[in-house]
C-alpha cells in the first residue's frame, strides 16, 4: 500500500483523533483529586470518506469525536470538619462571579477574604440566590443549612444560588458553564464536607495505556507508509 493523500487524510485524522482522547483522559487523571471535578468522557462517531469517488464498497470508515460530555454522577464525600467546606449532595452547581461572567462549580472549598466575602478557592465570590456576594462581619459562628441559608451568628446573611442544566461545558479549573435554561434543583448543601472527583483513577490509567498506544500505532503505521513510499521510488529511478 503505497502512501497516497487520502490514506495520509485518514491516518493522520485517526492520529488526532487518538491525541485528543490523550488529552482528555490525562486531563480526567491529573484532576482526579480535585474537589468536584466531573469526568470528561468523548462520545465516537464513524465518519465515512468515499475512495476518491468509488462506490460505496470503498468507503473508509474512520472514529470521529461527536461530542465531550460531562459526566455529572455524584463524586464521594469527605468529611473535613471545616465550616466554610460544603459539598453538594445530588445534580446542581455553587454560582460564582469570575471576570469571565457567572460560572458554576461543585468545588465547595470555600473562604473569607479580606474583604469578608465568601470566596472560592480562585478568589472568585461566591454568589447569593438574588446575584450578590454573601459578605460576613466575622461576627460569629457561621452555620450553613441543608438548603443553603447561610447564617452568621443568629443572623441570615446570604442564601447561597445553586443550579442546574441539563448539561455544562467545562472551561477550566473545575468551573463550567450552564448550557440551556437554569433549573430548580433539590440538591442538599453539606456543611464540613468536600466532594470528591468523580474519576476512576484505575479505570483512567488503562484508558491513558490504550490512548497513548493508539497513538503509537497510528504514527508507527504513518511512518511505515512514508518508508514504503520512499523505497518504491528509489525502485522506479533504477
């Protein structure tokens, strides 16, 4: 099989196709200890190309990406014991104020500035249910309820803004934005907890041997073509 452009065009596609699933299975790893995040899983599509117009017997059938979903499951809860720790128990997302605009996130590892707003750990404020920052006086203990009623001391200072959609779009560091309407959710907020990474770190690490192997070969196939190529044409020249 000589290298010719079209099975360069597939080879190659295949490649990269093959460096994306690498990206995102190394992404899913690196963050498996990180609060919140929510694994990335690609769904594959078959991307048919015709043999330089042959009939349907020579189409060349090769794996396409569709889409990147997020996987929304429930990630384990870890007890921490520190006040300003909340995890989410069921489908929904912590509102926060980047420069970027509102973002959500289930990395509940919260603070207080020196600003007396709750923050995360960006920096970025979190947002109460009517668009504002919460703000605390370091008046008292603070105490956060099952439905997200932050209270300071006997005083209500903020009701955290949680919500959800159908599906997100990450955008880094644990962040991502709603696609679609903004829904109700009936999402428990557990105060001294942190939720943990959704990921599978076993499961991922075979995922990242067979990506970067899939790599291997597609480069290795591409490489040999190219020797083949080059070692029919010193033949013709003699």
């Amino acid at each position: 099989m000589a290298l010719t452009v079209q099975s360069l065009y597939v080879l190659a596609a295949g490649g990269e196709r093959a460096s994306e699933q690498l990206e995102t299975v190394t992404n899913n790893v690196a963050n498996a200890n990180t609060p919140g995040f929510k694994k990335l899983l690609e769904e594959e599509m078959s991307q048919h190309i015709p043999d330089n117009g042959a009939d349907a017997y020579n189409l060349l059938i090769f794996p396409r990406f569709k889409a990147t979903h997020v996987i929304l499951s429930q990630g384990p809860l870890k007890k921490t014991g520190a006040p300003l720790d909340l995890a989410l128990q069921g489908r929904g997302f912590f509102a926060v104020k980047t420069k970027g605009g509102e973002l959500y996130t289930r990395n509940g590892h919260f603070f207080v500035d020196a600003l007396g707003r709750l923050v995360d750990s960006k920096g970025n404020p979190v947002l109460d249910i009517s668009g504002g920052e919460i703000v605390l006086q370091g008046s008292g203990k603070v105490t956060i309820t099952e439905d997200g009623v932050v209270y300071e001391g006997n005083t209500q200072v903020g009701i955290l803004k949680i919500v959800d959609f159908d599906s997100v779009k990450p955008v880094g560091d644990s962040y991502y934005r709603g696609l679609g309407t903004p829904q109700p959710t009936n999402a428990r907020v557990l105060q001294g907890y942190l939720e943990g990474s959704n990921v599978n770190l076993v499961k991922e690490m075979v995922n990242l041997i067979e990506a970067q192997r899939r790599f291997e070969i597609y480069g290795n196939v591409i490489r040999g073509l190219g020797n083949m190529n080059l070692k029919s044409n010193e033949v013709g020249k003699v």
